[in-house]
C-alpha cells in the first residue's frame, strides 16, 4: 500500500532541502529501498526535496507491505518533517517554524487533528494515517482412516482389532488460532481407551477430546487416535465422526465458514459422507477456490469396513446317557436314549440335547 505525504509551505518564505521521516509501525514492511533510508523503525527520505516555493506543496510517496504475521484490525503510519532551511547555505543556522519543531515525535499517532494542517500547537508538522486490514479466522479439519493392528494376519479388519484415525486441522485464515478443541465421536461398535491415546485427555469415553495450543495461520496439524472395534460388534461398516468443537484467537472472531462449538457432530453420523474430506476454501496456498457452502469443514468422518466371517459347526455325540425302560442293561426297543448336539459360532458355543 502507498501513502502519499503533502508537504505545505505555508508561509513567505521559500524552502529548501526539506526533509522527512516516517515512523514505521508494527505490521508494516518498507517496500520502497532505493528512494528511502532506514534505520530500525525510522525511515528517512534519502533525497530531500529541493525546494518548495513559498505557498506551494510537494507529494511524496511510501509504500509499505503489510506484514504476514499481523493480527490486529488497524495500522496508524506516522510522518513528520524532519529538516528544513530558508536558503542553501548549510553553514548557517536554519529558521524556526513559527508553529512546530521538525523532528520532534512530539504529536505521534494524532488522528484527533489528522490532516490539519492549521495546528499551531507543534503538530501540523506530523500527521498519522490509519489503514483498517481485514482479518479472518477460518479452521478446518480432515479424518482419515490410516491403520489398523490385524492381529490375527488376515488382511482384514475383524472385531477386537484396534484401528487408527489420522485428524489433521488447518488453519486456512489470517488469525493465530489457540485452545483449538478436537472432539472424536466413538462410534456405536468401537471402544475408547486412554492407555491407546495419552494425548486425548479431555471429554468423555464416548466423546474423548484433545486440545492444540495454537496453530499459526496457514498451517496444518495431524492428531492420531486408536480406537477398538468392540469384539461384540456385528455389523460390516463404521463410521467414526470428528469435529473442532472449540478455538479462540487474539480478536474473538467466529469462523468464517461455519459455527465452531461442537453443535455438528454426533456418533454414527452420516451427514458429512457427500462432502467427505473436502476442505476447499478461498485462501491461498488451499484446495479449490471457494469454500463449499454444502460442507461443515471443520466436521469430518471415516469409514472403515469390518470382516464378519458366518460360520457354524455341529457335532453330535452320544455321551452314554438312556433311560432302560425294560431294565435289562441295553439299549433296547422303547427305551429312551439322549444325544448332546454341539453348534459352535467362531469361539461361541451353543448346547442343544434332545432326546
């Protein structure tokens, strides 16, 4: 951005060699090197202005960029004349200004008396000018299955395995984000244990939950999570939810896309699988172009299949057991005789005796 500085000579006299200095303020950065000179947070014209005729006015322009790590709402960028003769003989002494004394800071970020150039309380020699830079908090999140114990070496993911989810959050905005909450809904069929996930400490065993310190703008974090198919469990599909439910930064600002806290996600919900892993956004250096207004970017699911295996065994046994209805010792016609007919479901065991 450029700023332009009007230099007044108000009064009789012609100026000569008139200087300038700009006090460059946090969230700035000099763009101008080869017409200014700087030192730290002061910058000085290097080429005075030659001359300004008596009633006449001089422009002279900086430009600055706003600088990445800024996070407030406002920047005040001061100048001031910092020198000043009536002639170009340097080896006498220079007049007095009748209403200011160059380069005293005396008037520093003055927007009451912005741009009067009538003061004569010592501040029409300097004069702020306030720019508003636009902020925006924005996060969004990703689940993702990444991998699974398979215990029993059949390549498939079977009840009693313990699976794990990779979360990765980003911070697509111009905020700092900090005390970002992650919340995993444990699916009906998977069980949470802390002993597997020491970082997640937080919420419930159904709803455990974990907390970022902060997260710079523009980066991303991947959080992990293990969780146990429920060796109970009977069905073919899980589908296990995550969501940011809480986040603050330095200006208190919403997010932008959708509401963060915690109203979105629930167990076993399906809502997200259309939009499943779209973390599209507007900002730079993200996918696509635009924020998709038919996705909740910071609430994401994954789906992991379970391999169920049906698979009954009988075996039917004589164990020695009748009734001798004629007492002679022997089976014999009439008498009543009982087998044991054992069916067997994986490890399950189910007795049936008929006689």
């Amino acid at each position: 951005m450029t700023f332009d500085l009007t230099v007044y000579n108000q009064r009789t006299l012609d100026a000569y060699n008139v200087g300038l200095v700009d006090y460059i303020p946090t969230g700035l950065q000099l763009s101008d090197g080869t017409e200014l000179d700087t030192d730290g947070l002061i910058t000085n014209l290097n080429n005075e202005i030659a001359y300004i005729a008596s009633g006449d006015n001089v422009v002279v322009t900086i430009t600055f960029t706003v600088m990445n790590s800024f996070q407030g709402t406002s920047i005040v960028n001061d100048a001031e004349i910092s020198s000043a003769d009536d002639d170009t003989n340097p080896n006498n002494t220079p007049p007095t200004d009748v209403d200011s004394t160059p380069n005293d800071d005396s008037t520093p970020d003055d927007l009451a008396n912005d741009n009067d150039t009538a003061d004569v309380n010592g501040g029409d020699d300097q004069d702020p000018a306030e720019i508003t830079v636009v902020q925006e908090f924005d996060l969004a999140l990703k689940k993702l299955y990444s991998s699974w114990n398979d215990a029993n070496v059949n390549g498939v993911i079977d009840p009693g395995e313990k699976v794990t989810f990779d979360i990765t959050i980003y911070n697509q905005g111009s905020l700092d984000a900090t005390n970002v909450v992650v919340t995993d809904y444990v699916p009906t069929g998977m069980l949470f244990s802390v002993s597997d996930n020491p970082a997640w400490t937080g919420g419930t065993a159904t709803q455990p939950s974990t907390t970022v310190a902060s997260l710079a703008k523009g980066a991303q974090m991947t959080l992990s999570i293990v969780l146990q198919v429920d060796p109970a469990y009977m069905g073919s599909l899980l589908t296990n939810n995550a969501e940011i439910t809480s986040a603050t930064n330095a200006l208190g600002l919403p997010d932008e896309d959708n509401v963060i806290d915690g109203s979105y996600g629930s167990a076993d919900d399906t809502s997200e699988l259309n939009t499943d892993n779209d973390i599209d956004d507007e900002a730079v250096g993200t996918p696509g172009i635009s924020d998709n207004p038919n996705d909740v970017d910071n609430y994401d699911l994954a789906q992991i299949p379970v391999g169920q295996v049906f698979d009954l065994a009988l075996i039917k046994q004589y164990l020695g057991n009748f009734v001798d209805n004629d007492n002679d010792g022997s089976i014999s016609p009439g008498d009543d005789v009982t087998f044991t007919i054992t069916i067997y479901s994986k490890e399950l065991e189910m007795h049936t005796t008929s006689s």
